[in-house]
C-alpha cells in the first residue's frame, strides 16, 4: 500500500491545512461494523461521521435479508446468519464499484501482524502464533480476539496508514470467499474504513476523480468528519458522481454527472424540501422499496416490504421524467419549442402539424412555454399508481442517542400515501415527514412510538 497511500488518503480526506486529520476525527471513523444487541439485524453506529458508509450498507443488508432470504423472521438471526449476510452486502457494493468485468477487485487489510487489539498481551502472543496461517483459518482466535467497535487507542492516523495490505482477487467467486474470510476483520477495528478503502481501490482513484465534480473536495470533510454525497453514491451506484439527479447536465459550458440508471437502493433528502437540490427518479424510485434518508448531517433508513412502491416505471412516471430532463432548472415548464423533442424522446406522434395542434392546445395564451401538469393530463390521463392507501413501514437510524432509550432498533409505523392533501389524516411536521414529502407530496406517518424518529 506504500505507494498508494498518499493518493488514498488525499482522495479520502484532502489536504487539511493543519498539517493532518484530527485525532478525533479520525476516531470516529475507526469502528468496524458492529450489529446492535437489540436489533439483529441493524448495524451500530458509535459517532457522527461514518454513517456515509454505515447507512449504504445497511440498505443493502436490509435488502439482501427483506427479498432474497427465505427465512419469514428477517428481524432475528443468529451470528452465522449475521456473517453470511454482511459479507454478501458488501461483496456486492465491491462489485458495483468495479468499473468493468475484467477489472480486477482489491481488499485492503492489515499486514500480517499488523492487527490492533484492544488487550495487549494476550492479542500480542496470538499475533505472533497465527501471523503465519492463512485467513481463513484465523476465526478460531476469536476467544482472544474479540471484534470490537472502536480502534486501539494508541492507533492514530499515521499508524493506521502505515500498516495496511493491499489483496488482490481476480474473479467475483474469489472476491466473495476473500470478503467472507475477513468477516472478523470488518467487524473488528476499523473496519469500515478497511471496506471504504476496498471499494475506493477496486473503483480505481483515477476513475473516481474522473466522476467527481471537484477534484478538491475529499470523501470524507476533514474539520467535521462528515461524508459527501459523491461518497455515498459510489456505495450506492458504484459511481462516485457529485449529483443526485438523472443524467447529466450543462452548466456554463461544464459538463455536471449525475446518476445514470434506476439504483437498487433509493435516497431522498430533507434537502429538497428546503429547495436545495431535487433527488432524480433513478434514486427517488429504486429497484427495491429502502431509500436512505439525508439530513444535514446525518444519514438514515425508511424502508418497507410493500414492492408495490417500486413497480416498473409507469408511462406517465417516465414521461415526468423525461419532461424534467428538458426542464434542468425545475420550472416545471418547458419552451415551446422544446415540446417537439420532448414528445419524441416518449415516442409520441411527433408530426409538425400534430404537434403545432398541442402546442396551441397547452398553450392557449401563446406565452410560449409549455407547463408540465396539463402536458401529463393531455396524454397520461390515468394516473393511477397502483400503489395501497396504507403500508408498514419502519426506519433505521445507526446512533444510540437518536434512538429511543439509546438501543438502535427499527421504529415501526404505517404509511398513509393519499393522491390529495386531507386535513382530517393530517398528522405530524416532523423532518422524516418532510424527507419523505419530496417523493410523496400527501404521505402521512403514523409511528406505534410515542415520538417521532429521528433524522439525525
């Protein structure tokens, strides 16, 4: 890793002024991925920061254990159960993140020896008993080698760095047998950042400054610790793009990328209901019904079993989209001039005299735009969206003191989604609400809890 530290470490945590990242900061990034004792299934988050890593992973978890497990008990597991299913997650991230193929997938671990402990004498003699064995056969150690959720603390930045192993693995077969043979490893001290570092090497550094849309801007903010969004796209998408809208876009002669297919995890933000940025479909609507939800400071979990949520794309949803895509500025309007391509772009009869005929129909005061709600009703009348007046749902949040009596568990409610605003089901105005708003205008939140979870 010697010669790849200092690329790694500029992508990750840039060039802080001071002379390094602060020891606190740092701290905060050194625990491993540790599941809560009240929640099976439900990862631990110990300080603000890693959440950009903790809550992707968990998403995908949830998915992995929600849809493709048998098992009708996904709540409770036991530790083998736990095992499996982590290091399919994060198998399938790595493989996300490899940009194509033939590309060949890297771990980053420690070097032999190199491990941190928490007890000293007793992890020094095993050390030096299996430093020689193979990985796969180290499990047996556990006794003495307890995973645990914090670092060392004599471990600091520049040690961290100085003792990292670099593995690399030519196919998806061996990469899944690698990943599940270091499962102590990603549960043990830094093991979130051991992972962050995987995917950043498989991703390739160049690939993900190519994708990034300020070079100078590092993964992970050096003075507050926080991830930025191009970090939690890559684990999302595979792709470290600074946008959270669909495709690309022009600004002043600047190419800006955004995301570019339906993801299998969504994300929204309480962002967009402050009119800061707008999530696009390929996010706002995954494969599977998880969204992470972003605050201004923290990421969390809503997800639901009700597939219904995330259907194949309806015409009427596709064509919203494509009108936006023509609407970069989110007017909700369009010129005129733009309607021909528009109606193209959704294989719509696109004669000239037809769409001279729409254009005066849309627009009859000729002020030369076209607006997106009568576009959607001259030709997707029917907008019925399949979707159930009501659905459980549940949320995640990783941090203790976000949780009700400080155990990380899953908060259960019943969503309302109504195709109006009804004053009568009007519940709560809480943060969550207002996330989840910018996906479902008139959704309504009602939480077996007594309060409402929280976002950060």
């Amino acid at each position: 890793m010697a010669e790849l530290n200092k690329e790694v470490v500029d992508l990750v945590w840039g060039r802080p002024s001071s002379g390094g990242v602060s020891a606190s900061i740092f701290r905060r990034w050194t625990q491993g991925f540790v599941f809560s004792e009240n929640e099976h299934t439900a990862l631990e988050q110990f300080e603000g920061g890693p959440c950009a890593v903790i809550a992707p992973v968990q998403a995908f978890f949830l998915k992995n254990i929600l849809f493709n497990r048998e098992s009708p008990n996904w709540r409770q597991m036991s530790e083998e159960e736990q095992k499996t299913a982590l290091c399919t997650t994060l198998s399938e991230i790595l493989e996300s993140a490899c940009s194509s193929p033939t590309t060949e997938f890297c771990l980053v671990t420690w070097a032999k020896g190199q491990s941190p402990h928490t007890s000293t004498q007793t992890n020094t003699q095993t050390q030096s008993q299996t430093q020689d064995m193979p990985e796969s056969s180290q499990p047996s150690q556990e006794q003495q080698q307890q995973p645990t959720a914090l670092a060392a603390k004599d471990l600091g930045f520049e040690q961290f760095h100085s003792v990292l192993h670099k593995r690399i693995v030519v196919s998806v077969s061996g990469l899944r047998e690698e990943v599940l043979s270091l499962y102590h490893t990603w549960r043990g001290c830094c093991g979130v950042l051991l992972f962050l570092y995987s995917v950043i090497l498989t991703k390739g550094i160049e690939n993900i400054r190519n994708e990034i849309q300020d070079t100078m801007e590092p993964l992970i903010d050096p003075v507050h610790g926080h991830g930025s969004q191009s970090l939690v796209n890559l684990l999302v998408t595979g792709h470290a793009v600074s946008n959270v809208w669909d495709g690309d876009r022009e600004c002043s002669g600047m190419k800006l990328h955004g995301i570019h297919k339906q993801a299998s995890v969504g994300f929204l933000t309480l962002m967009e209901s402050l009119l800061y940025c707008k999530v696009g479909a390929f996010l706002k609507s995954p494969k599977f019904p998880i969204w992470i939800l972003g605050s201004e400071t923290h990421l969390s979990v809503f997800f639901t079993k009700e597939m219904s949520l995330v259907g194949p794309e309806s015409p009427s949803e596709q064509a919203r989209r494509v009108f936006q895509s023509f609407d970069p500025e989110d007017n909700g309007f369009i010129a005129e001039s733009l309607l021909e391509d528009v109606m193209k772009a959704l294989d719509l009869v696109s004669e000239p005299e037809y769409v001279s005929l729409v254009k005066s129909k849309l627009d009859p005061e000729s002020l030369g735009i076209i607006l997106l709600g009568p576009f959607l009703l001259e030709f997707f009348p029917d907008q019925d969206s399949g979707i159930p007046e009501s659905f459980p749902i549940f949320h995640y949040n990783g941090l203790k003191q976000s949780n009700y009596n400080e155990r990380v568990e899953y908060v259960e409610g019943t969503a309302l989604v109504l195709g109006f605003e009804d004053p009568m089901v009007r519940t709560d105005d809480t943060p969550v609400k207002r996330c989840l708003q910018t996906k479902w205008p008139y959704i309504e939140l009602l939480w077996t809890t007594d309060r409402s979870p929280s976002l950060n």
